[in-house]
C-alpha cells in the first residue's frame, strides 16, 4: 500500500546554548521531539535512576502495601494469579521473588488460556481456590474491571489487592487496594511489572530488608516492558535502559539460560527482547500453559533453566509454523472479500484458527493492509475468542463499545483488544464494527503514514552516527528507532535481488561504501531515489559498520 511520507521540519532548530557533540542531524531531531534544553536533552540520554519518583504516588497504593505487610506479618496464605503472557509472567515472578526474600512462600496461579481465558475468570478462580484456598489474592495484569470475580473471590473469605494497568471501567471492583496507573493522574505508560516493581520499592521503603538490591531486578522489569508494547517514556526508559544493563550480567539462572538459546549477548537491547526473549516466553502462553515460562523465571538451578529454555525454544518454533498457516489462510480470505475502496476494517473468523496466535496475526494484517482489524477462533461448542489491532486514531475499546450488544464481553487497550462473540452472532459484529469504525476513521486516517525524523547527507553516515545514535536507545514504542531520509541517490552498482523479494543495494558517500537492504521489496523505480532508512549495525567477522535498512523507497521530487 502507497504510504504517504511526512517529511521533517524543513528548518533544522537546535537546542538553545547545545554544547553536547551529537550529530547535528540528532540534535535537530530531539528539538523537534520536544527537547528544548540541554538539561531535558542529557536527562533523556543518560537517565538515572536516582529521578524514579516516589512509589506512593501511585493510586492506593498505601492500602496495597499495609495489607501485604499484614499478610507477611500473619503468615497468611498468599496467592499470585496472574495473566499467561510475558508482563503477566514477570509480574508473578518479580512478586515471588521478592516475597522469598521475606521468607514468604507465596503460591503462583496461572489461567489455561483455552479453557479458563484471559484475566480473572470464573472458571480460573475455581481452580485457583480449588488448588490453593488463598487468604490473600494478589492479581497481577488483570483484574480492574473483574467486578463479579472479585465479589465471588470476597464472598469465599479471600482479600483482593490487585496490580494492573488497563483501561477501567466506571464500577470499581470492591478490593482492597487497585494499584493501576489509570486509575490516577501519572505513570499511565507502566506495564504491570512496572506497577509491581512500585509496589516492591513502596514495601521495601516501609520494610528495609537487609541486603536486597531492587537494581537486581530490573532486567526483569525490562523485559516485561518492552513484551508488553507499552511507551518507553519517562519512568518507563529509565527502568528498561538500567535493565538491559543489568540483564547482561543477570542473576537469574532461568533468564541467562533463555539468552543462551536465544542467541542474545551484549549488548543487550530491545529489539533482543522484542524478537528473540519475548516470543519464546509467549510462546508458551499461547499454544499451552505458561507454567514452564514461570518455572524458568523461578528457577535456581542451571540444568533445569537449559532444560526449561530449550523447550521454549522448540515451542517457539511451533508457534511461528502455527502463525504462517493462519496467516496464508486470512490473506486468503482478505483477497477474496475485503475491498479496501469500501471497507475501513477487517473482521474475519474461522473454526481452525488457532486463538493462541491470532494477535500476532492481526498485528500482521493491521500492518499489511492499514486497517483495524479482528481475527476470531471459533471452538466446537460455536463460542469464539477473538483479538484485534488498531490503527492510529481509532481507539479499539470505544469501536468495541459501540457493539457491546452482539458480545459476550471484550476489554483491552486503545491498538489491542480482545473479546468473546458467539457464532451466531459474528456476522451483525461485523457490521457493527465496520459502522463503528466507519464513524471513528475519517479517509485521511486510511492512508498509511510514514514519518521521517530527519534528513542527512550521504558523507554524515558514519560510525560516529551509528554510535550516536545507541544513546537514543531503548527503542520501542512512542520512541522509535529514526527513520533517516537521503535525497537524490543512485546505487553504486546494479541491485541485487535475494530470493526473489528482498534488495541489497550498495551506496558510495565521500569516498565510503555502505550496504543496504530492503526487505519485502516492490518493484522500484528507476533512479535517482528517495529513501526512507533506520541506520543498522552490520557486525561481519567482528568488523563494525552502518548499514542501511530500506523502509520505503520513491522516484526524487527535488
């Protein structure tokens, strides 16, 4: 699909009284990123973790802490129910962990994504009071709008805290303490384990425990956040870039073993986790359980965690041929029945398909063709499960409101959701999602954009550039790897293809040969060229360079 490119500020702005020696492309990049002052522009290239602000800002928080603090004290029963994907996961790992090292033996609940689904679920409650009878229950990624779950969990004797970030409702599950972002005025970019790691900085403030350093912790905070997609911003950087850190010299035997299969190594960055730790912990959460993703979180012994890794990695594998079959058949079904001239959304379901794969699935498609869209799993009893990906500007929670009617219940963020919906309902939720979104979208929004950061010269891509550059890093969501624009280029020899739909170019500047590629690539124009480019680190038997990877490419205009 034609994307239209949003091209940089014209006029290159730098930040007033800037002595710092960045690149000037850079500096213009993060004036125009909002960074005005040298101050704001260090704070954000070398965070502290000495500016993390007081955890008792967080919403209930107070009552959260008081309550464990009783529970630890009383030598209640506490029990951890959390969520099957990796926030979740971490979520229950980090709350473990910590309530170890008070030699508190807490008990782990994790739901059966097919028969139990998503969050606190009745049937999940029922066997986690089956199996732990808990006097405390500490709900961890779920859980803000479990009004009835949470009652029933009451009515059994049981005292609820629960630690969340999701959108809430306008009832208030009655527990003792909701510690979620949302529910105040700060911190709404936190992931669970972000709002878990308060609550552990909160409790270690108003009981010290002698000689546990929460800096141990935060490679495991990182890769919660970074898996969940939620905004490297503020608080959110410094927890992910003291993560990476800390992860490349992690204690936890579970997650140095997950590396070694995963092929991670220092440095350690986001797109590590992203691509190679994250998907192998999910993995397990959405063919099976993710009890094995949590025993390797757990573990302290380094033949079980090579064990444990090794099986998610082949899960992993298993995942990925799972996703290509579903992804082959809903290009099929989008061919022969979406029309992107008449349609705003793509609503599509199937018996066979996989629900534990249907997110990444829809991401995929969302992505492909630049629509929101839902996939939908429909098991023999005719109920379907289903998630969905948004584009920008339509907000998937407000859509989904509108067709509350023909559901059996949905949740989740503004680009991600999920939901239940009988087969005999599916096709009045096609209409009515597609008239929702139609009233949402205006026809500016259906076209894709791609917004370039800043424009450089050919002879500015240098080593130096590149290095510069890993001080923007955690890259992620709401802070994005730059995209770079050259004008008016031609390629130093004739381009060459690789199997038949990736490019491998070759650019002379100043004198300097640079490798690009350009994955999944059109049919290209004759030159000279604007390109649209993320300037990679190409590491070829030791010897470093940039390299350029070719996001879209046009005939030059100037």
């Amino acid at each position: 699909m034609q994307r239209r490119w949003i091209l940089p500020p014209g006029e290159k702005k730098y930040l007033q009284g800037a002595s710092l020696p960045l690149p000037k492309c850079l500096i213009s990049l993060l004036f125009h990123k909002g960074f005005s002052t040298e101050e704001d522009t260090e704070n954000f290239l070398y965070p502290k973790l000495k500016s993390l602000s007081a955890p008792e800002l967080l919403p209930e928080m107070d009552r959260a802490v008081e309550r464990l603090e009783i529970a630890v004290k009383g030598g209640e029963q506490i029990v951890l129910y959390g969520d099957y994907d990796v926030d979740g996961v971490v979520s229950l790992a980090l709350l473990c962990r910590i309530l170890s090292a008070y030699g508190v033996s807490a008990k782990c609940f994790l739901p059966l994504r097919a028969e139990e689904g998503y969050g606190l679920s009745a049937a999940g409650v029922e066997r986690c009071f089956q199996e732990h009878s808990p006097r405390l229950l500490i709900v961890a990624d779920c859980g803000t709008n479990s009004v009835k779950e949470v009652a029933e969990i009451r009515r059994r004797g049981a005292d609820v805290i629960i630690l969340d970030h999701h959108e809430p409702d306008s009832e208030r599950p009655d527990c003792t303490a909701l510690v979620n972002p949302k529910c105040g005025s700060n911190y709404h970019y936190l992931c669970s384990a972000g709002v878990v790691f308060k609550l552990i900085h909160a409790f270690l403030k108003f009981h010290p425990m002698p000689g546990l350093d929460l800096k141990e912790y935060l490679d495991l905070v990182a890769l919660a956040t970074v898996s969940d997609l939620v905004p490297l911003i503020e608080e959110n950087r410094i927890l992910v870039r003291r993560g990476l850190k800390q992860m490349e010299n992690t204690r936890w035997s579970g997650l140095a073993a997950l590396m070694r299969v995963a092929g991670v190594k220092a440095p350690v960055r986001s797109a590590d986790i992203g691509f190679r730790l994250g998907p192998r912990i999910n993995a397990v959460g959405r063919l099976g359980t993710a009890q094995q993703a949590l025993a390797l979180l757990l573990s302290e012994d380094p033949v079980e965690s090579a064990r444990i890794a090794v099986n998610l990695d082949v899960q992993n594998r298993e995942r990925q041929a799972v996703e290509k079959s579903v992804v082959r058949e809903v290009d099929i079904w989008v061919e022969a029945h979406h029309n992107p001239q008449r349609d705003v959304s793509i609503v599509a379901g199937h018996r066979d398909w996989h629900n534990g794969v249907l997110g990444i699935v829809a991401s995929r498609i969302s992505r492909r063709y630049h629509r929101p869209t839902f996939l939908v799993g429909f098991d023999s009893n005719g109920t379907g499960k289903g998630s969905g990906r948004s584009i920008e500007g339509l907000s998937l929670v407000e859509a989904l409101g509108r067709c509350s009617h023909v559901l059996e219940k949905f949740g989740g963020h503004d680009m991600a959701a999920g939901l239940t919906v009988r087969k005999e309902s599916f096709e009045i939720f096609r209409t009515y999602f597609e008239e929702a979104a139609r009233g949402l979208l205006t026809e500016e929004m259906l076209i894709p954009l791609l917004r370039l950061d800043a424009e450089v010269e050919g002879a500015e891509l240098s080593l130096s550039l590149l290095e510069w550059q890993d001080t923007l890093e955690p890259f992620g969501s709401s802070n994005p790897q730059p995209l770079f624009l050259l004008r008016r280029i031609k390629p130093a020899c004739e381009p060459r293809w690789m199997r038949d739909k990736h490019l491998r170019l070759e650019f002379v500047f100043d004198r300097q040969r640079l490798q690009a590629v350009f994955f999944n690539a059109p049919d290209i124009p004759n030159p000279p060229w604007d390109i649209a480019f993320h300037l990679d680190r190409n590491d070829f038997n030791g010897h470093i360079s940039p390299q350029l990877r070719i996001v879209d490419l046009r005939t030059s205009t100037a």
